[in-house]
C-alpha cells in the first residue's frame, strides 16, 4: 500500500466520526471506499481466527483435557466461547488496544516503539524493551503452528467422506503446504484480490452451516448467558480450568488483527468484526453446539459433521482454501515483523524483496520463507494430526496477549493520561482473563507447547544479541575515531591530492569520523573534491515525511555531513537519498562516485560460558548479514570496502 493511501485510510478510519460527509457523491465514495477495505480485511486480518471452527469446539470435548459433551458442559462451553469472543476480541483488541497505534501501525513491536526510554525511568523502558521483543519473538512461533494446524484440520475432514484418504491426508497437506510456500517469492498482489471474496464466502458457509442446526436446537441459544460459563466451573472444577486451553482457540487471531491494523484502518477492520465475522462466527459454533446436543458422537468431528453429505467434499476445498489464506496472512505478517524488527535494529541485514511497486507492504524474505516452511512441514510430520497441533498451540500467543496487556497499561498512562485507577482497573480485568488462558495453555507444555516456546527464546537469544552486539560494536568503533573537527583540522595542514569527483562515506553513527575515510588518507593521501559522510538512521516511526527525511551539516567547504532518517516500514534506498539531495544543490554525478564502506573483522576476546556463546552466535550473525551494497541498493562497481578488525 502506497503512504498516500495508507495515511488516506487511517485518516477515514480515524476521522470518519467527527466529520459529517454531506456531498452525496463524496458519501457514496467514502461507503465504497469502506466496505472494499472491510472485504480486504476478510482476508488478510480474518483469516486466522476465521478458521478455528475447524478444530476449536472439537478439542474442547475431544482433546488431551476434553470434557463429556452433556448438556450443561456444551452449554457452558458455548458460553466460555461467546464470551472470549466478545470481551478479548471485541472489546480489548477492537475497543482499546487499536487505540494505540504507531501513526496507524499496529502490532507489539509498533507498539513498543511507541516509547521513548527515559533517565528517571530506565528500568521501565528496559523492562517495556524486553517483553515487547520477547512477545514478538513468540509469535513466530505461531506463524510456524498456524499453517500447520490450519491445513491439516482442513484436510482431515476428507476421513469423513471415506476412509480411502486417510494414508493420503499427511502427503496433501505437505503438497498444499509447498505450494503455499513455494508461490511466496510472487507476492499476494494478485492473489490478494481473492482473499477478500474466498473469505466472505467462506462466512457466509459456516454461517448457514450453523443456522441450519440452531433452528432444530435452539436452546443452544440460552449459552449466551454468563450463568452457564459460572456453572460450567462450578460443576467442573479443575477440569473446566483446562479447558480453557481449548476455548482459546477460538480468540488465537487477536494480535494478528492488531498486527494488521496498518494495512486497513481501524474502522474496516472494526466494520468487518461487528457485521460479518462475529455473527458467523457464533452462529457456527452455536450451530456445532446444537449437533452435539443432539448427537453425542459428533464431538469427532462437529464442524464437517454439520454437512450435509453432498457438500462435503465442497466443503474441504473451500476449507482448503480457507486455511491457507489464513496461513498466508500469518505467513506475510512474519515477513512485516521481520521487517520492523530489521530495521529497528534487532536482526542482521538480510535480502528484502519488494514483491509490489504499489503496495508497500508486501516483501519477500528467501531465507525466513524456506526456515518457516521446513519449520511447519516438521510440525506436521512431528505432531501427525491437528488434534494432537492443538495441545502446542496457544502458549505462544496467549503469553504475547499478557504482555500486550502489561505494556497497554503505560499506554494507558503516558499517551491518553487516563487517571492511574481507571488504568488499573482495565488492566486487571484483562490480565486475570489473559492469565486464566495462559495459566491453562501452560500446562500444555510437555504436550508440544514447548516447541513455540523453544521457538520464540531461539528467537529472542537471536534478537537481543544482535541489537547488543551492535551497540558495542558501535561503541569500540567509536572510540576508536576522532572528531570529525578535529579531522578536517588535521587534514587541511597536510598536503594532499585532490581528486575528481564525490567520495561517499558511509557511517553508522553520526559522531566521530568514519574509519574508511581516516585509512584511506593515511594509506592513498587522496582527497575527493566533494565529499559526503551519509549516515542512515531508522526512527521509531512507521514512516518519515521526504521534507524530514535529511539534516545536512556542512563542517567545511567540500563536506558534507548527511544524515538520512527513515521510519521501520520504509526501505531505505541510495537512489532516493541521492535524488533528495539533488534537490538540495549536493550534486552527484554517480558515474564519478565511489562509495566507501566499512567492513569489519570481528575478534571476540577471551570469554567463557554464555558470554563466549553470545559473542560466537553475534559474529556468525555478523558474517552472514546481508552486504550494505545489496541491502541500500548501492551500485556494486562503485563500491570500495576497507577493512578492520574490531575486537569485542
């Protein structure tokens, strides 16, 4: 999505209820304009939590802690599930933690970079730091399991039909699967037109798969009273607590919703919610409700057992279909958070494809693509079935909803200055739900919900060392430089050649003097006419305006100090830079530029334990980082690299 539309949407989602639309032809737009978003939305925000009917009410009577289906526990259930659906969903997520977006960006990183560290406050911003890296590390954990659970739960529905298919249900998920994946590198420009109409068909389905069995129970109904959700723990116990792990799947799409918030606008997304997907939603699980009512034995399977028989195997490829746009949604939610997390300085440099020319937003990324894969094809051969996908599903998320509660509290706080009672109060309530929900899902933990655990603290080790590893790399760099001042100083007393030309130096700090420049004057004594040392800084905004983008200082005459601001979803680019500094009288003739780039040599210095594995672990990163040539689009045969070694 271009920033003009994006900034467009935001501006209709945010404003469009303070502002009176009068033209008659400019309110038939503004409605166009909305309810196209809110299909778009379908697709890429419901994907996920529109495909838990498939295996959530299922689990909750036939998984590792299932409950006996009579009538007061599928009654108590059904509540447990409409109200999950109406408080986390509809009330936290759409009511109050879209509120805080990052200029229209959403998701846990956006929302971490939201604050500022502070001195009186150090440990707060540390603390805030932490869990909002840990939270984002655990969700690709989910991008991992949703595929894998999704797919093969779609899949299996084909056992029902006829037992023939049962050898071949693992083989086509992993063809589906490889499918998915492998189209990945063409982007979801043109699939993207799909989502939206595929989904919505897909709601209306299990819509009226759902109404048609509530019309022959409908005391399923009376579940939306909480008395049945107080009686179910009551009658239940312990056992009704564990279930909790299972009625969670139906609220698994709460961050992914948020994440996505960027894409769409808050009002599409909160239009698609409250008019579409939670009515079908409850009325499909209503629906399952109603069957098992009736017929004990349909907790196997509820939702393809509310088919009937000629619409089966319809059914299964809608699913099919179904759950892999759900599982590209989460799949291209990785790719953005990878983004974020790159540019904000958490993970080395790796190769971005920009996979739309319109649609900022949609990036490829080789390597995390064939890790997430080979990652969710050894789920699906580990775990075998989506019932058994089901028990490690969950921790992850439901330990990023607790720590989006913990950090929407200082959001409470310091951006809207709600009074510190009122604050309290809201974050309570959501964290003894969150904390019920984890509590529950945690001890899953030796039935497979270990593995998104595993997966998020490889990727939180990974994070943390790269972003500290960097910052003392900049320091020893910097320590090692003198004063750009005292630089020019020193080299206007020394007699030098003037070449011909522009020298572009590239430096990641905007103190000091760039070693490439000091080496190239002691070893070459050659000095460019115009030279420019550029440094590129990612601001803990979405985006930065082109007019705020440079802050040129001009030290002495032929010098030019740059430095080139972009936001965490903008792709920094030389051509671009070079164009806006055009505009600034800097001309630079490329065929007569050469860039120098610094390429450091690190030495870790005699260390033990778990310090010496972070130093290793931080120079493998190093080393196999994307090369600033490719990453900033730099012409390759203009490029000089010296090197140094630096020692941690």
């Amino acid at each position: 999505m271009s920033k003009a539309e994006s900034d467009s949407n935001n501006k209709m989602s945010e404003n469009s209820g303070n502002k009176l639309i009068t033209d008659p032809t400019e309110n038939k737009k503004y409605k166009k304009k909305l309810i196209l978003l809110s299909l778009g939305a379908l697709g890429i925000v419901y994907g996920d939590i529109g495909t838990s009917p498939l295996y959530a009410l299922r689990e909750c009577f036939g998984g590792v802690y299932g409950i006996y289906p009579n009538d007061d526990n599928v009654l108590g259930v059904l509540s447990l599930i409409f109200w999950s659906l109406i408080i986390i969903i509809s009330v936290k997520y759409l009511m109050i933690v879209m509120r805080a977006d990052n200029e229209g960006e959403g998701g846990i990183l956006a929302l971490m970079a939201l604050f500022k560290p502070e001195k009186a406050a150090g440990w707060k911003y540390a603390a805030i730091l932490g869990l909002g890296l840990f939270g984002a590390a655990l969700l690709y954990g989910d991008g991992i399991i949703t595929p894998a659970i999704s797919v093969l739960s779609a899949v299996e529905g084909l056992t029902l039909a006829t037992p023939f298919f049962e050898p071949y249900i693992i083989p086509l998920t992993l063809l589906i699967l490889t499918i998915l994946f492998a189209v990945q590198f063409k982007g979801t420009t043109h699939v993207g037109k799909i989502f939206g109409p595929v989904t919505l068909l897909w709601f209306i389905c299990i819509a009226v798969l759902g109404m048609n069995s509530i019309v022959e129970s409908p005391e399923v109904l009376l579940s939306v009273n909480p008395y049945y959700a107080y009686s179910f723990f009551a009658e239940n116990g312990w056992h009704g607590f564990l279930i909790l792990g299972s009625v969670f799947l139906v609220v698994t799409g709460g961050e992914a919703l948020y994440a996505d918030m960027g894409h769409f606008g808050k009002k599409p997304i909160k239009l698609a919610w409250f008019t579409l997907v939670l009515p079908c939603l409850l009325i499909n699980y209503f629906g399952q409700g109603a069957l098992i009512l009736r017929t004990e034995e349909a907790v196997s399977n509820p939702f393809y057992l509310l088919c009937p028989e000629w619409a089966l195997y319809p059914m299964v490829i809608l699913a099919a279909i179904a759950t892999s746009i759900a599982s590209q949604a989460v799949i291209s939610g990785a790719f953005s958070l990878t983004y974020q997390a790159l540019q904000l300085g958490f993970l080395p440099r790796m190769r971005i494809v920009h996979t739309s020319e319109d649609e900022r937003g949609q990036i490829y990324i080789p390597q995390l693509n064939w890790v997430l894969y080979f990652a969710t094809v050894s789920l699906v051969l580990g775990f075998g079935t989506s019932g058994d996908l089901a028990a490690a599903y969950g921790i992850a998320v439901t330990t990023t909803m607790v720590i989006t509660t913990i950090i929407l509290f200082e959001a409470m706080r310091k951006l809207w200055k709600w009074s510190f009672s009122i604050a309290i109060v809201v974050t309570l309530f959501f964290l003894i739900i969150d904390l019920s929900f984890w509590g529950a899902n945690i001890l899953k933990l030796f039935q497979g919900g270990w593995v998104p655990i595993a997966i998020g603290g490889i990727i939180y080790l990974f994070m943390t060392t790269w972003n500290r590893g960097r910052k003392n790399l900049t320091e020893k760099i910097r320590n090692q430089t003198m004063p750009l001042e005292n630089f020019i100083t020193e080299i206007l007393s020394i007699r030098m050649i003037a070449i011909p030309g522009t020298a572009i130096y590239m430096s990641s700090s905007t103190k000091g003097t760039p070693q490439p420049l000091i080496l190239n004057i002691q070893h070459n004594r050659l000095l460019h006419k115009q030279i420019i040392i550029l440094t590129i800084k990612t601001q803990k905004v979405p985006h930065v305006q082109p007019e705020e983008c440079l802050r040129i200082e001009i030290p002495t005459e032929g010098f030019f100090k740059v430095t080139a601001y972009f936001g965490f979803m903008d792709k920094p680019n030389i051509s671009q830079i070079i164009d806006m500094l055009d505009k600034k009288d800097i001309k630079i003739n490329m065929a007569n530029t050469t860039f120098f780039l610094g390429r450091e040599t690190i030495i870790s210095k005699k260390k033990k334990g778990f310090s010496l594995l972070k130093d290793k672990l931080f120079i493998f990163m190093s080393n196999n980082a994307q090369r600033a040539t490719e990453f900033f689009n730099i012409p390759a045969n203009r490029v000089f690299e010296v090197g140094t070694q630096v020692e941690l």
